[in-house]
C-alpha cells in the first residue's frame, strides 16, 4: 500500500497543544508548511488534564503529565482544517486512541475527510496510557489492547463492501450500508504507535506502518525486522516512520531537545538506514507562544528538507 505518500519525506506535527494556538496560526503554519515542502501534517488526541491522574503519562512511572496538555484542541477537527487550508500534503493522524472512538463512527469521519481531502489521509492508532480518559469514555482500561484489534477490523469492514455486518466482543453492526467510503482503497494506510510485545504483534497483524513515539533508528530498525518476521504470510515489510523532537515532552537517554542542525542530521541518517518518513514533533516547543510563532515555524524547520 503506497498511500498519499511516495519516497522518502519529512512531516510537521500541527499546533494542537496550548492557548496560543488560534486558527490563524493554524492556517498559516499549514500553508508554510505546504510551500515549503514538507510532505505530511500529524495530529494527536488527548481529551482533558486530569489533576490527580491514575496512571503516569505515556506509561512511564513517575512520569507527570506535560503542562502543554492543559488545552488540547481536538484532532480530527484540526486535520479537517488542515485539509481545507491544503492541497497536497499527506494528513495523518499521530495517533488516535482507540478506546475513545466506535467503529462506524471513526470510519466515517475518516472517510469523509478522505474523500475532501482528495485521498490524503493516513489512519494512525494506539491503545493510549491515560486511565482517566478510558474511564471518562466508559471504556475498560484493562481491555483496551483486544478492543483495538477488534476497531481495526471493523474499521476493514466499514470501509468495505455493503452490506457490512459486525459481531464482536466489543462492537456489534448490523447489516448495514455505511457511506461514505474513503476514497483510498481499500482503505488509507494503518499507522500503529505501539510498542509493547503484545502492541508489536497487533502491528504486524494488522497495520501498515509502525511509529512509535520515541527510539534510536538502530532501535527502530531492529524491532522493525522483528514485526516483519511477525507479519502474515505474503505481506510487505511494515513501514517504519520516525518521530524527532524539536523539543520532547520529557528528558530521558536517547530523548533530548534538537537544534536544527541536530534534525538535519537526524533526517540524513533515518533515510541512509530505511526509515520511509521522518516526522518533526513540534508540540511541546517552548520558544512558540503566540499565534505568529506558530505561522512562521515552518520556515525555522525548513533547512530539514535539504538535508
């Protein structure tokens, strides 16, 4: 599966994250970023900040939630706008948590931006790390890695032939005409963000491409030939994307704020080892604080495309 990405690229994550994101520095980081020549726009989803939360942020122990989340604009509605103020990028959900969506309704909304879009949308998801969300969603925590591999396949059948018809644990459909289909086909490109063991062997199973949030590209190109050598039979090799940051949520070995001369590097050595995509996380960028910061950003970073 190609999807509306072809050859090697480098892709912007989209201001999501803060109260200095308005819709004109949305408009104009998306329009930079297109002239520029940066091949994909990625958004994420979070739901709320919880006070005292439950579970440590991204499954780290001791790991507080980034302040940045305190205001997160919601992802699908922020790639709807990205597609209208675009015409050729690739639009890409980085990632969507699958415990907070149903199957026919993902699919539609999805489809529908597919289809507005020209066929530009890359379908990423995970199984997320906050326990105060799942809940706020009435979704079983515990249970949310087999809900995952059910939503994808009745995501399959959604955007498949009618009638679809579901029966599952988790979800049921009944014979059914669900329209719009996306107009990629037979469906746009499945990103997984996941990383665990039971994650690794959901990718292979059932996904595309693989992108997790943090990882050397030796690390990354390793664990890549262990999904493929989970992959079924006669399926390509999984894709493998890298995410660099600008600046990273937390601080750990391996994860630490890049220069632009760091990114570059960083781009020249994900294409000599095989990465297919290079994403440049921009969320967490301390330096942006208005709405102009945002709209000019893209020019910052473009020195990345030459690299």
């Amino acid at each position: 599966m190609t999807g509306p990405l072809s050859g090697f690229g480098v892709g912007l994550t989209l201001p999501q994250l803060g109260d200095h994101v308005t819709a004109s520095g949305l408009r104009g980081f998306c329009e930079s970023a297109e002239r520029l020549g940066f091949a994909s726009l990625w958004v994420q989803e979070h739901l709320f900040y919880a006070l005292e939360p439950q579970a440590p942020y991204a499954a780290r122990p001791g790991m507080p939630v980034p302040e940045a989340y305190r205001t997160t604009y919601s992802p699908l509605e922020v790639l709807s706008m990205a597609a209208a103020w675009t015409e050729r990028v690739a639009l890409g959900t980085g990632i969507l948590v699958g415990g907070y969506h149903r199957p026919v309704e993902l699919a539609q909304r999805l489809a529908t931006i597919d289809q507005l879009s020209g066929g530009r949308v890359i379908c990423g998801l995970s199984v997320g790390w906050s326990k105060d969300e799942h809940d706020q969603m009435d979704v079983e925590f515990t249970s949310r890695g087999r809900r995952m591999d059910e939503l994808v396949a009745a995501l399959r059948a959604c955007w498949g032939p009618d009638p679809v018809s579901f029966d599952g644990e988790f979800f049921r459909i009944p014979p059914s005409v669900v329209s719009p289909k996306p107009l990629q086909q037979p469906h746009p490109p499945l990103l997984s963000g996941m990383r665990s063991g039971a994650g690794l062997r959901r990718t292979a199973a059932l996904f595309d491409i693989w992108n997790p949030a943090s990882g050397s590209v030796e690390q990354l190109m390793a664990t890549a030939a262990e999904i493929d050598a989970m992959r079924p039979a006669g399926a390509p090799s999984i894709e493998v994307y890298q995410r660099v940051f600008t600046e990273p949520p937390f601080v750990v070995p391996g994860l630490a704020p890049k220069s632009v001369d760091e990114l570059c590097e960083a781009v020249v050595t994900a294409r000599e080892v095989g990465v297919a995509h290079v994403i440049v996380d921009t969320a967490f960028t301390t330096e942006v604080t208005s709405p102009d910061d945002w709209a000019t950003f893209p020019e910052r970073l473009a020195p990345v495309l030459s690299a």
